[in-house]
C-alpha cells in the first residue's frame, strides 16, 4: 500500500466521475423532459431498476450490448405509459403514482431478473482516452463509455429542442400553463404522455448502464436510489439539462468517493462515504430551495414546486 | 344509469332520510371502490401469473391459504402487520396535513437502531425498564428523523417526499456503518450484527397467542392516531392546515408546530416499529431490518385512504399478501418479489381508482 500515494483519491474520483455520473445524467435528463411538460415521475427509481434488468437479459440472450440499450430504453418507455396513463385520469396525484411506479418497477424487475443473477452477459464497450498517459490509475480514470458520450451531445441538443423547436414551446407549454396550451388547441394530457414517454425512455438507458458497464452486472442491490436522487438533481439544475449534466458529474463524483478511498486502503467508514451522495443532495437542495419563493425556471404547473 | 325518478316522499323526515342515504352512499364508496381496486390487481396478478406458465387458481389458493387459511398462518400474518400499522401511520399523520411523507422504513431502521443502543447501554436493568427505555429510545429516534423532513419542507421549501425518502438510504449507510463497526458484536461472523439485547428483555407474545406484543402496540397506536385527528382541536387544526395552508394562517394556526408534531408522532409510530422488529422478531440490530416494512406501509396509508382505523385491516390484508410469499416460494416455485409485484400492482389500481370517486351513479340515488 505504501507506494500508491493520496494522490489517486482525486484521480480515482474524476474517474469516478465520469463512470458513475452516467446513470446520474440520463435519468435527470429524462426527467428533465417529464418535469418540464408539468408532471413529475417520481418513478423513474423502478424505471431505473427495471432498465437495468432487461438490458441486461436482451444481452445476455442476443450477445448484443447496444440491443440491450434499445430495450430497457423501451421498457422505461412504457412505464413511463403506465405512469401517464394513470396521471391522466382526473383527481389522481402524479406524486402518489410515481411511489407506486417505484415500488412495482422495482418489484417486476427483481420478479423476472432472478434467472439473470447467475449469468454473465456481455457488456458496453468503452474508448480509451488515457492512452498518452502511462500512469494505470490516469488510464482506469479516462476508460470512457460510449453512452456517457451520447449523454455529452444529448445534454446540449435538448437545451436547444426545449428552448427553440416547436415540439419544445408546446412542452414548456403545456408545463407553464396548461390553460394556455388547451387554448391552442393541444391536448395536455397528450403532451405530458409524450414527455413521460421520453422520460421513461432515457431512464431506461440510464439503467442500463448499470448492468452493461458499471458495476456491470444484475444483482437487486444494483440502484440504491440513484433514480430518486436525479429526480432531486433535476430540481437542484433548475430544469435546465445542462445544468443537470453538471450536476450529475458532481453527483457520480460524490459517489465515487467511497470506492476511491477505500482504493487506497482507507476502508473505515466505508459505507458513510457511500452516502456521500445523498446527503449531498439534501444539502443542496437545503440550500437551493426557499420557502417563499418559488424556484426559478420551475415550470408553473409542476405539482412539486406549486 | 338512468336518473332516479321516484316521487318526493311526503314523509316529514324524509330528508333525514335522504341525508343518511348521502352518507351511506359515501361510506360504501370508500369500502366499494378500494375493493374493486383490489380485486382489479388480483385479476391482474392472476394473469401475470398465467403469463409465467403457473396455475392461476393454485396461486389463489396458496395465497389464501399462507395468509388467513390456517391458525398458523393468521398469526404469521398478525406478527407482520403490526410493523406496517405503526408505519402506515408515518405516511397517514402527515397526509393530514397534505405532506406526502415516504420514508418510514428510514424511521424504522434509526428506532431500531437506538431501541437496540438503549438496550445495550442498560443491560442489567430490570427488564421492564429495558422495554421502556428502548420504546422511548426508538419513537424519539424516528421522531426526530421524520420531523426533520418536515423541519426542511417548512422552514426551507424542501420536498418532504423526495427528502424523507433520501433519508432511508442515509440510515441504512448509518445502520451499515454502525452493525459492520463501532457496534458490531466480534462474534457475528457472517451477518455483521449488534450484541444481543438478551432474552429476558424480548417484549414476549400475548398471552394465549404466537403473535407478538407489537400488535398491540399497533392496534393502540392507530387508535390514538384516529383520536388525535378526527376528535381533537389539533387534529381539527391539522385538517385545515391540510386543506388550506392559507386558511389556516389566516386563522392564526402556527402551521409550522402542528407538521413539526404530525411528523414527530409520525416518525415515532415508524420509530416504534423498529423497536418491536427489534425487541420481538430480530433480538439485535442487522440488514436484516430493511425488509421492506417501511415501504408496505406507504402503500397501507393509501388503500385507507390514510385514515388510521382503516389502516388495521389494511395492515392485516397486506400483512396476509406478505406472509403468503413464502408458501408461494415453496409450493409454486415463484421468486420472493412476486409479492412487490402484486403489492406494486396493488397500490397502482388504488390510485387509478380515486378517479372514481363521485362518478359512480350507483352512489349517487340519496341525493
């Protein structure tokens, strides 16, 4: 233990960073979108879990990683259906759903996951960016995975769909004012079943991550409310998806930070660290949020925030 | 349904009449509806079932059975409602006041927790004043826990749903910490544990019965609760603040007193869970306590309508659906999470039904 110095610790937590942001970034991205049309799925946590458990199955019976993708995206898509079916009945509370959403995504995937425990499926590829360095702790740090990349160009495309496309001035819409949007003749129903569909779907790929690239395997301890924190990260980002991708890379490094000292040897208080990311959320969101005001670039009909 | 066209009675109480029509009508709404819902997920479970290639009918009965069909099984399912009616209540007494509030199995896990340390600072005490200290020790724990989620939503505008619900992880992380460290007893090798608080200071079983002193407690608890709310000036107080913060203000209620109380009682009810997982079931402080009690809870609160004397039926129907999944295990061969899948399935036809309520014409013919 004696030759690796402290000096891995922010090494090994950039790295962390980048790897363990990932799930970080697609789920607050797609809530994100959800948020933004007025509703907010606190399921994404169940969505999460049950990405992770089907792309994992679609690549270990297809040996195709990317497929995988394709397919815990379309899960979460179509619980992210279930989610606005039921908010889209009169007197329901999208809160209430999103809880139950969490419990049952949660519980279908550890249901149909079981034959998945044993298995090793193939997983993502990832790009090496560290092949100048010699040094293996700068190279374990710059192993990249391609979806993180996707991430990277998704973060900047949405700020640009919601703030100058048609398709994003009916979602902000319907999210500021749904008066308004029923005036223009658009169903909001319609539109916020879009939007939790898309949320879904990005949910779904960030789950995936989970299983086809870090940790990368299925176990039912696999998400321990990493869906719920970017549900509160999106809140913290001001509903803006560049900002959520800064704060997911604040996140994935305060998560890592456990993992990278015990890395070099400091395993006491192990499980304290692994916290890290909770408390962190709380704290900003102690900081953030006022009880006078509402937050800025909250969407007006956002239950959450009225 | 066709418009009711029955004469007018002439009957000088006739609207009395009609009045208790409203009201029956009402009352079998909240019993009707919540039945439907239930049966709807059953049929749905059924065929999910069906789907896995098991027998539909076998799982019914297997169901049945594991949950109320013997004496055994009765009482394995009392042993586990009474946690869920002390948590259901951590979701039910700040609904009141219109906090959505999920992080009971947080509250669970930091009870049991200090129940335990109580215990375990005090070991030669008599036994009574062990069982004592450690309730106190527990509700005070989960109290604090869960009022502080209600501290944050009131002085600082934080959502108690996402907060409550961040600090179940953060008291698991310190549950782990505390069970694999400073606490852990050398001796427990493979499941990192706490020393045992000793036998002598179990709370017991009731006389007469295999289910254990925690029912009680449960039972009383709700009681309390249902008091608190519908027969009491804070309960009243709580209501409208629920219904209408700016009202209550306007009537000069402190707001930020009655949800830091709701949420403390709240979390002490959760808190009290832990204890007796801990002083009736477990005997020390392990992983063993995040076993979902918590989270069947917020589901209990909802299918009564966070109404605390419903609650206890609720608490035993579920309880009945939790101790089934063993027999289920055994006999059809299906994972353990088939019972998250149906209490999942369960909880969304709850909420797909309030959409229900005032449309069905079938209540509708007092008024």
């Amino acid at each position: 233990m004696a030759d690796v110095g402290l000096w891995v610790v922010p090494i090994a937590v950039l790295g962390g960073a980048l790897r363990v942001s990932t799930p970080f970034l697609f789920v607050s991205l797609g809530e994100c979108i959800t948020e933004r049309s007025g509703r907010i799925n606190l399921g994404l946590e169940g969505i999460l879990v049950m990405g992770a458990m089907c792309a994992y199955g679609t690549s270990y019976l297809t040996g195709s990683a990317w497929l995988g993708v394709l397919t815990a995206g379309a899960a979460g898509a179509l619980l992210g259906t279930v989610h606005a079916a039921i908010c889209g009945l009169p007197r329901v509370n999208d809160i209430a759903v999103g809880i139950a959403l969490m419990l049952f995504g949660t519980g279908l995937a550890f249901y149909l996951g079981k034959p998945l425990i044993e298995p090793t499926a193939s997983i993502l590829p990832a790009i090496d960016f560290g092949w100048w360095s010699n040094v293996s702790q700068v190279r374990a740090a710059l192993q990249i995975n391609a979806l993180f990349l996707i991430g990277v160009v998704l973060a900047p495309l949405l700020v640009w769909a919601l703030n100058t496309t048609r398709w994003g001035l009916i979602l902000r819409t319907a999210g500021e004012s749904s008066d308004a949007a029923r005036a223009m003749g658009y169903s909001v129903n319609a539109i916020r079943m879009r939007a939790t569909m898309l949320g879904g779907f990005f949910g779904g790929i960030g789950g995936s991550f989970l299983s086809l690239y870090y940790p990368g395997s299925w176990n039912e301890g696999l998400s321990s409310g990493q869906g719920i924190t970017a549900v509160a990260l999106v809140i913290f980002a001001r509903w803006d998806p560049m900002l959520c991708f800064w704060a997911a890379l604040l996140f994935g490094g305060a998560a890592s930070l456990g993992p990278a000292l015990q890395s070099v040897g400091l395993s006491q208080g192990y499980y304290l660290f692994n916290a890290a990311p909770y408390i962190l959320t709380l704290l900003i969101m102690i900081i953030t949020c006022s009880p006078k005001r509402t937050l800025i670039g909250a969407p007006a009909e956002l239950s959450i925030t009225k | 349904m066709k418009a009711d066209v029955r004469p007018v009675t002439q009957d000088k109480f006739g609207w009395l009449q009609a009045a208790w029509s409203e009201r029956l009508g009402r009352a079998a709404e909240y019993v009707v509806i919540p039945a439907l819902a239930l049966a709807a997920s059953l049929a749905a479970f059924g065929i999910f079932i069906a789907l896995s290639g098991k027998d539909p009918a076998d799982l019914y009965f297997y169901m049945y059975q594991g949950a109320f069909g013997t004496w055994f099984s009765w009482q394995n399912t009392l042993s586990r409602a009474a946690p869920v009616i002390l948590t259901a209540l951590c979701t039910a007494l700040p609904a009141q006041l219109g906090l959505v509030i999920i992080g009971g199995e947080g509250a669970l896990l930091i009870g049991a927790l200090a129940a335990t340390s109580a215990a375990l600072i005090v070991p030669d005490a008599p036994p009574i004043a062990v069982q004592f200290a450690m309730a106190f020790a527990g509700m005070t724990a989960g109290g604090l826990w869960i009022a502080l989620s209600g501290a944050l939503q009131h002085y600082r505008g934080v959502n108690e749903t996402i907060s409550s619900l961040l600090l179940v992880y953060i008291a698991l992380a310190i549950l782990n910490h505390l069970v694999e460290g400073p606490m852990r007893d050398p001796a427990s090798l493979n499941k990192p544990s706490t020393r045992e608080i000793g036998a002598a200071n179990m709370i017991g079983t009731i006389p007469g019965l295999d289910v254990h002193w925690g029912l009680v407690f449960g039972v009383v608890a709700a009681v309390l609760a249902y008091i608190l709310i519908f027969h009491t000036v804070f309960g009243f107080a709580a209501r409208i603040a629920g219904g209408n913060v700016r009202a209550a203000k306007v009537v000069g209620l402190g707001v930020g007193r009655l949800i830091l109380i709701a949420c403390f009682l709240a979390g002490a009810a959760a808190g009290l869970a832990g204890m007796v997982e801990v002083a009736a079931v477990q005997g020390r402080t392990n992983a063993n306590l995040a076993s979902g009690y918590g989270f069947t809870g917020i589901l209990v609160a909802f299918l009564a309508r966070h109404n605390p004397i419903a609650i206890i039926p609720v608490a035993i129907l579920l309880g009945g659906i939790n101790a089934s999944g063993g027999l289920l295990q055994r006999r059809l061969g299906l994972p353990d999470a088939s019972v998250l899948v149906l209490q999942g399935m369960i909880f969304l036809s709850v909420l797909a039904s309030e959409t229900l309520y005032g449309r069905l014409a079938i209540f509708r013919r007092g008024s």
